[in-house]
C-alpha cells in the first residue's frame, strides 16, 4: 500500500494567478502517471474552484529575481480547505508538520503559498498560507548534511510528502546555523537542498544543476532555467561550489544566493 501523497508548493499572486502553474501541473501528472496515482487531471479544476476566478498565470518564461519575486503580503484569516477525487520564513513550511491555511485567493489581496497534495486514489487537497517574498539581497547560508541521498531509488525524483531524508538532514543544524542544508549523494555528489534545487554560476554564463540522476527532484524552477537556456545540467563536486557562485531556490521564493558554511 502506497503511504505517501504527491505534492506541489506553489506562489499565487494578485492580478497573475499560480506562478509557473504548467510546469506544476505537468509535473504532478508526470509523477502520477509514473507511480500510479489517480486524479491528476482533475487538479487544475480544484484550483480554479478554491482559488476563484484570477487572471492567467505567469507562464513559464517568467524567470525569478535573485532573492525571489517581490510582492508584499498580509495576513488574511486562516482556513483549511479540502477536497475529494507563510509571512513564512526560510525553510518553513515544506515539512509534513506544519500548520497551513488561509482564505480563498480571490479575497487575498497578497501573495499566497498554495499546497495541493493528491493522494494514491485521487484525493486532493489544497491549503492557503499567506506568502512574504525574501528581499533581493537575501543570501542564505547553506551547510551540508552527513545524510546522504541513494541515487538508485527513483521516488527521489517526485516530490512527496515522503521526507524523512530531509528532514534528517535539517535536523543536522539548527535553524540560527543555516539557513538550508545540501544533501550529498553515496558519491558525494551535491544534489539539492532539502526545499530547493541547486544552482552554481562557474562564470561562463549558464548556471549549472545537477542531473535528476545524482538523485534529486525535478524541481519546477529548475525545470523553468534550463528550458528557458539559463541553466544546464552537470554533475557537481563540493570543489565546484566552493569555486563559483551558489544559488538554491524553488518555485515558492525564486533563486536565492547562498554561501557555504
């Protein structure tokens, strides 16, 4: 029996709607299609019916600003809402343990972090937190973790509310050491953060990301830059990040500059 739904963490904005909503949706279908879940086809209709009547979403060639996408925030009255078929500081609100909710979108008036889970037999679920974007000139301090990734088990490559991996290693540090924390593979190879993808700028003008194969999410920002030619996929070593420019970031906050500690 499967024990864990698929999940997509996602910004809505007033006047634009869902961030990068192609690129979630197509990779929800993709992962339910590879492990067998139902009702991914319906997860674009419950958006619309929660999230309300809103504008087209920014499309995929929107690309994110250093530090994230700016846009203020407030605190609307919170509220789960669920069906059948935050201000949020780094590294909260990934985990399976956190509180969420919110009011529907169209009576937000700010950003807003959308969470919508679909589980095994098509159930989804879709939570509202309010969303506050990181400043530009945020960098973040990115420790690395003794846990290590196995790039041999696939279910690494969708995103899923099975985290124990991460989680083990954000428990490595607390939060006032590092901002985030870089998980290597079993050839200690670095692979992701445990809510963001990496990104290194070696100075010849394309970022680069570790291939899916190091074992890693196919993160939708990660997605967005390489088809955009903004990034390309190399295998990395600890020397690499140490000698170039590092970024993490997700479709929630954007690419963010970071710094090894």
């Amino acid at each position: 029996m499967t024990e864990f739904s698929l999940i997509e963490t996602m910004r809505w904005e007033p006047g634009t709607g869902i961030v990068r909503l192609r690129l979630h949706l197509a990779r929800l279908k993709r992962s339910a299609g590879r492990l067998g879940f139902a009702g991914a086809d319906k997860a674009e209709a419950r958006l619309a019916e929660i999230l309300g009547a809103v504008p087209p979403s920014v499309p995929s060639g929107h690309l994110p600003l250093k530090g994230g996408d700016q846009a203020g925030a407030t605190t609307p009255q919170q509220r789960t809402i669920e069906a059948a078929a935050g201000p949020i500081s780094p590294l909260e609100g990934e985990m399976p343990d956190r509180a969420e909710g919110g009011e529907t979108a169209n009576a937000a008036k700010a950003s807003l972090r959308v969470r919508l889970t679909l589980s095994p037999s098509g159930r989804i679920a879709v939570t509202t937190a309010p969303f506050t974007p990181l400043p530009e000139n945020t960098i973040w301090r990115v420790a690395v973790a003794a846990a290590r990734l196995d790039s041999a088990n696939k279910l690494l490559r969708h995103k899923t509310t099975r985290r124990e991996i991460y989680e083990a290693a954000r428990g490595e540090y607390p939060a006032a050491a590092a901002d985030e924390v870089l998980l290597l593979n079993e050839k200690g190879e670095p692979c992701e953060g445990t809510i963001t993808s990496l990104f290194l700028d070696d100075g010849s003008g394309m970022l680069k990301t570790p291939p899916i194969s190091c074992g890693l999410l196919a993160g939708v920002l990660r997605t967005e830059l390489i088809c955009a030619r903004r990034a390309r996929v190399q295998r990395l070593s600890l020397e690499d990040l140490q000698n170039g420019t590092l970024y993490v970031g997700n479709s929630l906050r954007g690419l963010i500059r970071a710094e090894l500690v």
